[in-house]
C-alpha cells in the first residue's frame, strides 16, 4: 500500500520503476539479503495522516519527555560544558545573509559572508596569539587530527607523533584514525599522578628525531593547565618536530595564548563561543599557524583574504587558498573538508566581538573565581578535589567519588545535579573519579548544592 511518508510508494510509480529496471518484483532488489534476515509483516511507521496542528501537539507530547537542566545548569565536564549564548548572537547569526555553513565560491555576489569570515580568521589569530587562522574547520578533534596530518606532511619522512594522555580521550581516538594506514607511530606521553600535566622525563625519552610533532593541550582533559607547556613545546624544537597546542578560546583572556608560547600550529573547538551545547555539534573546529612558508603550504581548509581596487577606494574579499580535493590541488588536497562550518563560525566572531577583549578577561576571572570556589568547599567537606592533588584547574574539575562512580551519578540526577562524565569510562586507573564543571552560569548557590549533593553521595 502506498504511504504518503514513503516517496515513490505508490503503485504506479512502483510499476514504472521495474519497468525501467526490468524486474518482476520489488523483492528483487533485495535478493542479496538472506531470506532469515529480512522483515515479514506490515510495516507499521508514523502516526497516520495528521494536520500541521496535530503534528506539533504530538511532537510536544514527546519532548516533553527529556528532562531539561535549567536550575541548576547542569554540571557536566568532558570538553563541552554549558556557557551563556547572548540573544544577539542567536539574532545576527539567524539573518538569512549568514545562514549556510558553506564558504561562497562567487565573491562578487557575498563581500559580506567572506568579510565575516575574515574578521572571524583575524579574532582567533589575536585570541591564539598566531599569526594566521583558517576559515574554521568540523570542530575541535578533526582540527587536532588535521594539525597532525599537516604536521606528517611538514616533516615528511618522520613517522612517529608523540600525544600527551593528558589529552582529550576521544581527540586521540580522532588522531588515531586519521593518521591509520600511514604507517605511522602514535605514542602517548604520561601525565604526572601528582598534578595531571606532562611528565617531562618521560617525555624527553618519547621526543626523537623521527617525530613530527608533538600534540598538548592545554588547559588538558581534566582541566589541569600543563604546568610545563613552555619547556614540552621547547622539547619539541630541540628535536625539529612542530608544537600543537589545543586550547579552550573562552579561557584565553586568562591564561596564556599558545602562540605567545611557542605553539607552530594552534587548535581549538568554538562551541563555548555562543554556540551552546547542541547535543554535542555541530561546532567549529579553530586551526592557526604561524607565518611561515612551508605551513602556510600545508594549511587545510580555505583562507579568506582582503585586497582593494586598482584605484584604493574600496576593500574586497576573496577566498585566496583553498587547497581542497575538489579544486586544482586533486590528489594533492592538503584536506578532504568541504564546508568550513560557517555559520558556527560566524556566531563565535560575533560573540568574542560583543565581549571584546576586558569581556574575555572578566569572563575568564569569573570562571576561575568559581572553580576556586567549588574546589574549597569540596575539600572543607571532605571530597577529594581537583583529583590530582597538586594540579591546578579550571572550568573542568575531577572529583575522586569512590566506589561505584555511575551509580552515584544516577543519584545525582534525582536531584537534578548532572555532573560527569566517569573518568573510568576512559582512564581506567581513575575509575573512582568523575569531571564536574563550572562557568559563569552557576551561582554561589547552584556550586552549594552541587558540594552538597557530592558530599551526600561520597
């Protein structure tokens, strides 16, 4: 029977498809599947013929079902936490000018998009303290895998890439399967048990001359600032590999920009830039470098450029590299991306615009104040935090639970505290821990409660 949710469902046109393909039978097309494995019966999908009225009723019926986090805002870590999305970056980024994720290839019809991407590559350059950034990319992971892959293509004929454990669970698994089938080494440098940073001797052992790079982060998975950035990034140049250091933008009006310290390539994710949490994405990948020839050659994604007319009077815009599969470069594409995240990276440009560099400072205080805050009454309550003892952190907090981590979470959300993710899920040796995070959308009372309800379960 036809099915007015299933194109080409009905009758006639299902007997103008065979016709056209010379068959007997819709099952058929499906002859490879067994027999055992396919669906007998009717298919029963969707809720019949409903109006646009009756649609939104049932959609709001089903909604209604998640549980949303407001009151508190919810305390969940692992690299995408909850920040404020001020109503005018929702405003502009909306206007139809700006809604695709896509770069314009016609610069004579989209001055405006390509002029907002220019000053989103000129913003990152300054927060990152390099001297080039690129048109955006996916998001934070593939931007780190990206850097590496440039990096093997810098340093051709090295074949081992050094990557602290420190780093983001899920961008070494990113990195890992970008560079699998390159024959190249992946090699993890341990953090200290003492304050979550580099393990400096261990990692003067890992750094040789067939390394191409080195990647760190910092501030690093469990918040802790790599107390020995500068010397690891050092380290990395005695051997003649390139330093990739990944950053969170929204605490570098209070800590140290990579590219002040050394950084070759700098990388970083947008989403605490007025892009919210979207389930996880879509975000913006941020890839800076510095001025130098032979990265500058290798830079993935697109740049955007300024120019004036022959007579000086007006400024243009234009893409000026754009190194990808699908133009002249072919089969020497520095990167297969094919959208640069527009429209998310539009949003972080309008969002470091309105808080302007004293914004930046004052929101980066006010985090910090509040993780300072979290970490004292946790410890005058008796919860062991941050989890290593001597770190220093910021944003993200772990916390030593005990005992079974997730039940204790499971606890936690009775109360409409969310706090997470276990660090057991991917640091075994840590299983009795867990992250917590704040920003600047928690209150004096909302880290009580969370204090409270972690004293309760520990």
């Amino acid at each position: 029977m036809p099915h007015h949710w299933i194109p080409n469902s009905s009758p006639k046109v299902k007997e103008e498809i065979m016709n056209f393909l010379g068959i007997e039978n819709i099952e058929e097309l499906f002859a490879d599947i067994p027999l055992p494995m396919r669906f007998k019966g009717d298919l029963k999908i969707g809720f019949g013929r409903l109006s646009e009225y009756e649609v939104r009723r049932k959609f709001m019926s089903i909604i209604k079902k998640n549980k949303v986090f407001g009151n508190p805002p919810p305390f969940i870590g692992g690299g995408v936490c909850q920040h404020y999305v001020p109503s005018v970056v929702k405003a502009i980024a909306s206007r139809a000018e700006f809604y695709t994720a896509y770069t314009p290839y016609q610069p004579e019809i989209a001055q405006g998009l390509l002029q907002a991407f220019f000053e989103y590559q000129s913003l990152m350059a300054e927060l990152y303290g390099v001297d080039i950034v690129n048109a955006s990319l996916y998001n934070g992971s593939t931007a780190a895998a990206e850097a590496v892959r440039m990096a093997l293509r810098v340093k051709r004929g090295r074949r081992k890439v050094v990557v602290a454990s420190s780093t983001h669970p899920e961008t070494k698994e990113v990195i890992r399967t970008w560079v699998s089938g390159l024959d190249v080494k992946v090699v993890e440098a341990p953090h200290s048990r003492l304050d979550g940073s580099l393990d400096e001797e261990r990692l003067k052992e890992l750094l040789d001359q067939d390394t191409a790079a080195l990647y760190v982060e910092n501030p690093n998975f469990f918040g802790a600032l790599e107390k020995r950035i500068k010397s690891a990034i050092d380290l990395a140049h005695d051997v003649g590999s390139l330093a990739i250091v990944g950053s969170t933008p929204i605490l570098l009006g209070v800590i140290q920009p990579p590219g002040k310290l050394g950084a070759d390539v700098v990388v970083g994710d947008a989403q605490p830039l007025g892009l919210g949490m979207n389930y996880g994405g879509p975000s913006a990948g941020i890839f800076g470098i510095m001025d130098r020839k032979e990265l500058i050659r290798q830079l993935p994604g697109r740049l955007i450029g300024a120019t004036t007319t022959v007579d000086g009077s007006q400024v243009g815009y234009m893409m000026i590299l754009q190194t990808r599969e699908q133009h002249i470069r072919r089969e020497r594409a520095t990167s297969n991306i094919t959208t640069n995240s527009g429209l998310e990276a539009i949003a972080a440009a309008v969002y470091v615009s309105l808080l302007g560099r004293s914004g930046l400072r004052n929101l980066g205080e006010a985090i910090l104040g509040r993780t300072e805050y979290l970490i004292r009454k946790l410890n005058e309550a008796g919860v062991k935090a941050p989890y290593f003892p001597e770190a220093f952190v910021v944003r993200e907090v772990p916390v030593k639970l005990g005992g079974s981590v997730e039940e204790k979470i499971s606890k936690l959300l009775t109360k409409d505290i969310h706090v997470g993710p276990p660090l057991g899920r991917f640091f075994p040796e840590l299983k009795d821990g867990c992250l917590t995070c704040v920003t600047e959308l928690h209150t004096k009372a909302d880290i009580d409660l969370l204090v409270e309800g972690l004293t309760e379960v520990v």
